[in-house]
C-alpha cells in the first residue's frame, strides 16, 4: 500500500496531465458536427476527473484520522535514515515477490488525444434516430403526454414544436397534477439532451439563474400565467371550514359539507384539541386559512419554476428547436422514396466524415466535385451551364446553379412549400414562375376565368406512391383498374 504522501503526489501529478490533456484536446480543431460533440464529452470526462482527484485531496490535506502527520514525523524525525531504509527495504521485497509486474506510465493515456472507436461507439448510442446525432430534438413522447392533458389546445407536432414555451397561454385552472408530471418530464428531456449536445455547460448556473428570474418575477406578479393574487380577490373566510381545513367556492357546498360524517369528525377532534396547547383558540380563521392557502400553493411555485426553467433551457437550445422545425416541415413534403433517398445520402455523408485520410483537393476554380471526389473538368462544367445562376423569390431567394437543377427544383420540397405559403397548388400552370407577384397574378387570373368548381377534375391533383402526379379522373381511373 502506498503512503499517503506518494498517494498526493500522484493525484496531483494526474491532475496536471488532466489539465495539459484538455489543452491539447481545444488545440485540435474540429471540422464536423460529431467530432466537436467528441471532443466536448472527452473535455468533460476530464474535468469530472479532476473534480474528483482534487475532492480526494481535499480530504487527505484534511489529515481527520492524523495518519498524514504521522507519516511527516515519522519521516522528518530523529529516526529518518532508519524509515528511508525501511521503505526501501519494502519496495525491493515486492519487485522481488512480482518481477515480471509492469507499470504503464501515467503519461501514455495522454499521448494519442485522437477518439477511439469505443469513444465513437459510445456517442453513437447517446441519440436516437429521430435525434440525427444531435442535430434535432425527439419531443414525440412529450408531445403525446401533452395530448392527453384536458382543456388544453390539441396541436399536431410541428405546432407543438413552436408553442411548447408558450405556458402564458394555459390557464391557471388548468394547471394540475397531470401537467405537473408533463413539464417534469420535458424538463427531464431537455436537461438530458443539453447534456449530450453541450456537456461542457453548467447545469447549475443554469438553474440559479431560473430560479433568480422566478423569485423576482413571482414577488411581483409577472409571471406569466401566474397573476399575483391580492388580498381584496382572496377567497373569504365564511367559506373556509377550519377542522377541515379546505377553502369552499359556494355555499350551497359548504352548508352541505358541515352534515357529512368526515366534518364532524374533523369537528370533534379540533374541539378536543382545543381544549389543550395544540390549538387553544389562539390563531384566528383567516391565519388557519392563509396558511393552508400556502401549502396548497407550493407545488404551484413548483410548476411555475419548472416552466421558468424550461424556457431558459428551450433558449438555450434555440438553434437546434429550429432546424427540428425546419426538418420536420421539410420531411413533411417528402414521398417514401425521396426519404429512402435521403437516408443514404446521409449514411454516405456519415462514411465519408469518418474517414481519416482525406486529401486536400486543389480547386482554385470551386467547380462543382465529381463521383471521385475530384473536380469536375472545365469543359463539362461550361457545356451544363454550372457558372449560370437561377434565383427564386419563391423559394427565399435560394439560387440554382445550372438549368437542370433549376428545372427541377419546381417539384421539390422547397418550392412546394413557398407556394403552399402562398396558397397556390403547385401545378404545372406555374412552371417557370418564381416571382411571387407574378405566381399571385397569374393565380387570381386563373381564379377569374375559371369558376369555382369547373373543372375540379382537372385542377384536384393527387400523387401516388412514386411520386408521379395525375389529375382526380386520371388518378381515380388508374386506381379502379389496378394500375396504381
């Protein structure tokens, strides 16, 4: 066993690799998503390491038990030579009794800072699908629990995703047990997956910053949702039953409660008690009322913290919340083939980004890359029109390079969702517009030459499975004969 003073050197010794390994790690610069995400749980692990060693320490300097000032006196006293011997002497007896024993040098975990697959393995299995490695939040088993509270607004997923810190909104009435359990469950979300995505953020100052914001806001009444309650609209005191201890809204209820068995007994053990110290008549109605109307108001503090800190978390996740939004909206407009598509696309992103041994491609040009990786040659780059660009008001004014892929952007998911913007169908009548004055002229002119409902075979549009369109009689026609 080790001495305690040989026990602080190499914990302090550890401490300072830990710190100089966190310095190498912030002097490697990330180039993807997941490598950051790497890098910040490795910067993390190391500093719950050193927490931990230096609370060690902490203890050991404490010196509670007198073992450490033994240890110095023993060492520093009239006898040293004979302690220096006889240490020595019990470290030549266990290299004797293990020769072939190895020691590995702190130094060696430090020196290769690059993730291993453990490591990659390990962040893999942190996120879901839904999650994409961190990009987006998987709020679906929230949003179900929000669903089935009553007297609450049903929104599909993507409302919910814009509305689910608008807790002003919800009434107070409203507010009970079973929405007390819903925002635990999404504070319990939001804190696990600000974990993963940012582990080098400070939970606890988040939450003394929440709780600071709460105590003023809710001394002064503007917490929204929560209005302060004077004393002119606190419930009167005629209505308040002290043996029960409960708070009555009518009379006919409170007149009907004072015959029930559970009053009387209630009843009788308040009059027994009075008779003693316990509650010798000395506070009055409205004290005996103000302080069960305090108990009863705590777990509303609670619920009301809650939603303080549930806001502070969402801004705190803002950039994520909205690309959430902007890929549910997008895989909205997406067929089943367009999703198969985009599932490999992403899974050759992901290959690609693990490699290691990427080359720097010489392209002074930018021209577009090849299947290989490589830019493409001068000559097709010209010959397919890449250097000529296409702008669409329609789209956000998102610029197409070449015609091909200006063409084709007019069934995709982007314009598709402008003009659902717009509220014009997205048929061929409109290919080649991409002002929005023009598409709203030319829609109120098809509007005006056409009544409504001429005609709505034609204009009713329906997609099948491969994403081919036909209008309502084709489509029906097709699909009476099989065919689709």
């Amino acid at each position: 066993m080790d001495s305690i003073l040989e026990t602080q050197r190499r914990q302090h010794e550890e401490v300072d690799r830990l710190e100089q390994a966190i310095v190498d790690q912030f002097m490697l610069n990330p180039k993807t998503h997941k490598e950051r995400l790497l890098q910040e749980h490795t910067v993390a692990g190391y500093l719950d390491r050193i927490s931990g060693r230096s609370k060690e320490l902490e203890l050991l300097y404490k010196d509670e038990d007198g073992s450490r000032e033994k240890e110095m006196e023993a060492m520093s006293g009239s006898n040293e030579f004979g302690e220096f011997y006889e240490r020595l002497k019990k470290i030549k007896e266990h290299h004797r009794k293990y020769p072939n024993d190895t020691v590995e040098p702190m130094e060696l975990e430090f020196m290769d800072q690059k993730p291993n697959e453990a490591q990659v393995e390990a962040l893999d299995e942190m996120f879901s699908g839904e999650e994409s490695g961190g990009r987006y939040l998987d709020l679906h088993e929230v949003h179900e629990k929000y669903m089935n509270l009553k007297s609450l607004k049903r929104t599909n997923y993507l409302g919910y995703l814009s509305e689910f810190t608008l807790f002003g909104e919800i009434e107070r009435k409203d507010k009970n047990a079973n929405y007390q359990e819903y925002l635990n469950s999404l504070r319990s979300y939001l804190e696990g997956f600000l974990k993963r995505v940012k582990p080098l953020s400070n939970m606890g100052e988040i939450e003394s910053e929440a709780q600071q914001e709460f105590d003023t806001k809710w001394a002064e009444g503007s917490l929204p949702g929560w209005p302060k309650i004077d004393q002119e609209d606190a419930p009167p005191t005629d209505l308040f039953c002290v043996a029960c201890k409960k708070q009555y809204s009518k009379d006919t209820v409170y007149n009907a409660h004072l015959t029930s068995k559970k009053h009387i007994k209630a009843a009788a053990q308040l009059a027994n008690g009075a008779n003693g110290a316990a509650n010798g008549g000395s506070e009055s109605i409205s004290e005996v009322q103000s302080k069960v109307l305090a108990e009863k108001a705590k777990p509303e503090q609670e619920m009301a913290f809650t939603e303080v800190l549930i806001k502070h978390l969402a801004e705190i996740l803002k950039q994520q919340v909205s690309d959430t939004k902007e890929n549910v909206e997008r895989r909205q407009t997406l067929t089943g083939r367009e999703r198969d598509l985009e599932l490999e696309a992403e899974q050759v992103e992901l290959e690609e980004s693990d490699s290691e041994d990427e080359e720097k491609v010489y392209n002074p040009l930018k021209l577009p890359l090849g299947w290989d990786g490589k830019p493409i040659p001068y000559w097709l780059y010209k010959l397919h029109g890449l250097g000529v660009e296409y702008s669409c008001e329609i789209c956000g004014n998102f610029v197409y390079k070449g015609r091909k892929a200006f063409d084709k952007h007019f069934q995709e998911w982007r314009h598709a969702h402008g003009m659902r913007c717009l509220g014009i169908p997205n048929t061929r009548q409109f290919h080649e517009i991409v002002g929005i004055e023009d598409a709203l002229a030319l829609w109120k002119k098809i509007k005006g030459s056409k009544p409504e409902g001429s005609k709505k075979d034609q204009i009713e549009e329906f997609e099948d499975s491969e994403g081919n369109v036909f209008n309502k009689k084709t489509y029906e026609d097709l699909k009476r004969q099989g065919l689709i």
